[in-house]
C-alpha cells in the first residue's frame, strides 16, 4: 500500500493498587495481555479497557474488562457498559447509507444536493462551483469538506442532555457560506483526502431526508435492534432512563496527578462520532461483517455485494481507504476498520474477514494508544 491512515480526527489513572483485576468471560487471557494493557494503561493514564475478541467467523466470542468505567461509583466495566465510540461511528453512517443505496434510493455517484431537504445550503466548494460533491465523497473523506473546529466545539453541551439544536439545523447553519470555513479551497472535489468529520454530518441528514425518519430512528430500526444491538443510540437521555451502565471519560490532570470528567457530553453533529454502545453491541455487528452481511439471528442487515464493495479501495485518491472503512497495514493487510478519538475517548475496531476474526478496544480515556507503534494494541488483541 502507497499510504499508511492517517490518525483518526475525532480522537487521561496512575496505576491505581485498588483496580479492578481482570476479568473474562471465555478462556483466560494470556499474562503478557494483562501486564501489557496495566503498562499502557499506566503510561496513557486510562481509566478503564473493555475489548472483544471475535474468532471463528463469530463462534468463539471473548470478553476482557480492566480498571473503572466510573471512578467515583468504583464501577467496573461489563459487556454491557456503553462507551462513546467516537469516530467508529462513522462506521453505522455508512452502513445506513449502502442501506439506502441497496434499496435503490440513491446512488454513490449522486450529487449530494439532489438528496439534501429543500431550503439546504448547496454544497459546492466556491473554488469549484461546477464540480459535485459525490455520496462516495463523504463516505471516502474526498468532497473537499473542512472541519471548521471554531464552529463544531459550540454545538457540544456537557450536562448530560441531548443537544437542543437538531442535526439538520446545526448542519444547514453550518454550511450556510457565512458561517464557517467548510471548504479547502484549493481541493478539487474527488481529487485530495481531508479527513472531514462534517461530511459524516452531512451524510446523517441525507439519510433522514432520504430514510423519512430521524437518524436516531433510522439506525434504531435498521441496523441496532436487527442486530440486537442494547444499549445502543446517538442520544443520553434515552441511555441515563434506561438506567444503562455508560462509562465516564476522564482527563488526566497532571498537576494534580488525578482523574477529571468530562461529564457525559453530545453534539449535534453526531453522526461523526456521537455512537454509545458497548463491546457486546459491537461484537454483533463485527459479526455481521464477518458473516455476509447476516446477524446471528439470521437478519440481513447488508447484502454480501454491498460489504465487498465497502472493504475495499473506494477512491482513486488513496487506495486504503474504503466506504466509511480503512485498511490497516496489521498483518500485511486485509483489515479493515476505523479509530475513534475523542474528549475522554479511544477506541478501535478491526475485523479480518479473511481469518473470520475481529477486536473490538473501547476505553474512556484520551490517547489511549498513543506511544503505541504500528498498531501495536491490536496485535496483542489478535493473540490474546
């Protein structure tokens, strides 16, 4: 491969005596597991680890759970917890949006204006007001669409509630020309990657307008339940009533050598990485991939054509980049999947179809695979 991914975008314990040991359901973990997550657990200063490791084309599923997912409650992850997923989300946007496509309600090739509601901003970059931005575009990170951080940062709300501005009315403002920089101006679209979190935005109210529902609603129906996915939403209020488990993220405050939260934060651009569910959840939809597009209940979610075409090269521009998917470099290649950072978030997912396995790596700390090179986490998830 010509590029290595770069680090996602939407990207904090001392070791504390009283953390919680390991715990697994499944064989035990090898030591070298243990003693390798508590070092790097230790040096990234992370409160908790919750992975999953799928083998067998989905037969053989275990679990592993380090540490706190809330420090103060002294409360130990399980398969249940919901942890943010951050930009692992981005995962469920695109499968939403080949949903779409396999119904014949759009095409990869759409320009995205014909597929926005009526009174939305065009989205054409004015360097380039003849050339259109492509659904492949969004989903490749190839539309020419800029993050414009000093406008994104204000639509997050920290008290633990739903943002009052909806998706569709924080993407249409957003997009409004006087309202932010959201082009790279030197970018022709379908020519250049630029990581752009507000294309996944713009792809979630593409698949309300098109899926005539909410995109909570959509997902809910289409992708979540089928698979059983619970907890699962892109919504806190729902999760804090149903009295979910739902780990804290934490910062790490060095002065003071101790742990902040960030409290339980969402934004309105939440297709980019606003997704809580836990490894359970994850691990019925790492096995749908592994599985043709099948859950374990025998729905289809994807049809088998569709996952190919999702898993592999997707853009010209640069040929690991697939629909919402990457390919890592691990193992010479042939896995795909997607990081997620965020504020008091990591996370990875992986899935090897060729040797029917997957690791799922959630945690509620920041940089928590910082330090670490070549995937480093993931080969020993692989060998656990």
């Amino acid at each position: 491969m010509s590029t290595t991914p770069p680090a996602p975008i939407h990207m904090l314990l001392v070791w504390i005596l009283l953390v919680v040991p390991y715990r697994a359901l499944g064989r035990s973990s090898s030591e070298s597991l243990n003693r390798y997550v508590a070092k790097a657990m230790e040096r990234n200063h992370i409160p908790s680890v919750a992975a999953l490791r799928v083998t067998d084309r989905g037969a053989t599923t275990e679990t592993a759970f380090w540490g706190y997912a809330n420090i103060e409650n002294k409360e130990a992850p399980t398969a249940d917890t919901a942890y943010l997923l951050a930009s692992v989300s981005k995962l469920f946007v695109a499968t939403a949006i080949m949903q779409l496509e396999e119904r014949g309600l759009l095409s990869l090739g759409d320009d995205v204006n014909t597929l926005l509601p009526d009174g939305f901003p065009s989205i054409r970059n004015p360097s380039y007001p003849n050339v259109p931005i492509t659904v492949r575009q969004l989903l490749t990170h190839t539309g020419s669409i800029r993050d414009d951080w000093s406008v994104i940062d204000e639509s997050y709300v920290y008290d633990a509630v739903d943002p009052e501005i909806s998706l569709q009315a924080f993407t249409k403002t957003y997009f409004t020309p006087s309202m932010s920089k959201s082009y790279r101006s030197k970018h022709k679209p379908g020519t250049d990657y630029a990581y752009a979190n507000m294309g996944y935005s713009l792809l979630g109210v593409i698949v309300e307008e098109i899926g005539k529902s909410s995109f909570e609603q959509f997902t809910q129906t289409n992708i979540f339940k089928p698979l059983g996915m619970d907890p699962a939403s892109w919504l806190i209020e729902g999760l804090l009533d149903s009295g979910a488990s739902i780990a804290m993220p934490y910062r790490w405050q060095k002065r003071d050598r101790k742990f902040v939260e960030y409290g339980h934060y969402t934004f309105s651009g939440a297709p980019d990485g606003g997704l809580r569910t836990s490894v359970d959840g994850l691990g019925a939809f790492v096995k749908m991939v592994l599985n043709d597009g099948v859950s374990t209940s025998g729905r289809r979610i994807l049809k088998a054509l569709t996952l190919k075409k999702m898993l592999r090269q997707a853009t010209p521009v640069e040929d690991w980049q697939g629909l919402g998917w990457y390919e890592s470099e691990v193992d010479g290649g042939g896995v795909w999947g997607h990081g997620g950072a965020e504020q008091g978030v990591s996370t990875m997912l992986m899935v090897d179809r060729r040797r029917g396995r997957a690791v799922v790596v959630l945690t509620n700390g920041d940089d928590a695979f910082e330090g670490d090179d070549d995937y480093e986490m993931l080969d020993m998830f692989w060998d656990w």
